[in-house]
C-alpha cells in the first residue's frame, strides 16, 4: 500500500508540472522554439529528473512539445503548413458533429456554460489569450455529447496541437472575443433549431475565418 501511495504522489506532482507548464505554453511566456531540458525543469520547479521527464513526455504526446531522434524538447513553432492541416483535420470532423448535433436538437449544458464564460472574456478589460481554454471546452463539449469515446479521442488529440494555435491567433489579436462568441451562437442556435445545413454553415465560417486570419499572418 505504501508504494501505491508513492506512485500516486508522484503522478500528482506530474500533473501539476504539466499544467504550469502548458500554461506557460499557452500565455506566451514560453514562446515557440523554446527548448526545454529535464535539467532545466528539474531545477526550475526544484523536482527530481524523472519527475521533469514525465511531464516533458506528456506534453510531447500531447503535441504540445516536440522532439527530433537525440534531441530536447522545444515549443512547436507553426508553419503555414502546419496550421492548414490543423485546421483542415478540425473542420472536416467537427462540421459532421454539428449536423448530428442539430439532427438531435442536442445543445449539451456544457457548451452553453463555456458560451457564457467566452461572453464575459468579451467584457472591456478581458483577456484574450485566456479565451483559449474556454474555447477548446466548447467545442469538445460538442463532440463529446455523441457518446463516441473514439470521436472524442481523435478530437481531443487534434485539439491538444489546436491550443497553441489557437493561442496564437489571440496573441495576434487577429480575432475579437465578441466576434468569436457570437459565431459559437450561431452553431448553438442552428443545433438547437434542428438545422443540419445551417449548423454546419456556420461551423464553417467559424473555423475557415480564424484560419484565414492566421494563415495570412503566417505568409
């Protein structure tokens, strides 16, 4: 029992680490291209080598951080390639989830609550990198109401490399929190009025804008 007890400890302190440092990731303060080492974050955070190497290696499986054969971890810089993928992979399964959405009339209460959150980010004085979470709620929200624990893990690890794409277009300023919320509405309205066509319209535009946004600042 005490062994459990010290495995469970440490897996604490493994998701702690990972969440400072996919905050980090997400605010800017660890720009893309940044290497990290467990050297480093093992004497940043005052923990111990394996301690740093199991966050670094969830984060890498996350997509959150990359590393070559042989070498150290560093923030994924997006290329234009990078987030026509990102974009293309997203688009093309969630615009399927909003017409089974909308053919349901299926407005999950978690996606309204992210709703309501991203409003008041809106308000004069929010911040607008901390959208970022409250938006990747909303839309798993909305694919995790099919039921499909499959569909879901496929989407979670597309948006997990979505996040800091996602941030990105914040940090640009590319995107008005207003504008986005009021683009969530419109899929909200159109699954609740039980119009397929409509919500998948409007999932597109939602998606194809930040991308096109962020894109031509890429290029």
């Amino acid at each position: 029992m005490r062994a459990v007890g010290r495995r469970l400890q440490a897996t604490s302190l493994v998701d702690a680490l990972v969440g400072e440092l996919r905050e980090r990731m997400l605010d800017g303060r660890l720009a893309g291209g940044t290497v990290l080492t467990e050297t480093e974050v093992a004497g940043e955070y005052e923990v111990a080598r394996p301690t740093a190497k199991a966050a670094i290696e969830r984060l890498v499986s996350e997509g959150l951080l990359r590393r070559g054969t042989h070498k150290s971890a560093r923030v994924p810089v997006f290329d234009a390639a990078d987030v026509a993928d990102l974009y293309f992979s997203r688009t093309l399964l969630e615009r399927q989830v909003m017409r089974e959405l909308a053919q349901q009339r299926l407005v999950p209460p978690a996606a309204l609550e992210a709703q309501a959150e991203i409003r008041t980010l809106g308000e004069p004085g929010g911040s607008s990198t901390a959208i970022v979470e409250p938006d990747v709620r909303f839309h798993r929200s909305l694919v995790d109401a099919l039921g499909s624990p499959r569909l879901s893990r496929v989407h979670s690890s597309i948006m997990a490399e979505m996040r800091l794409c996602m941030a990105q277009v914040q940090a640009y300023e590319l995107l008005r929190i207003t504008e986005i919320a009021d683009e969530h509405q419109a899929v909200l309205d159109a699954i609740a009025d039980g119009a397929p066509d409509r919500a998948d319209e409007a999932l597109a535009f939602h998606l194809t804008r930040a991308r096109h946004q962020l894109l031509a600042k890429l290029t």
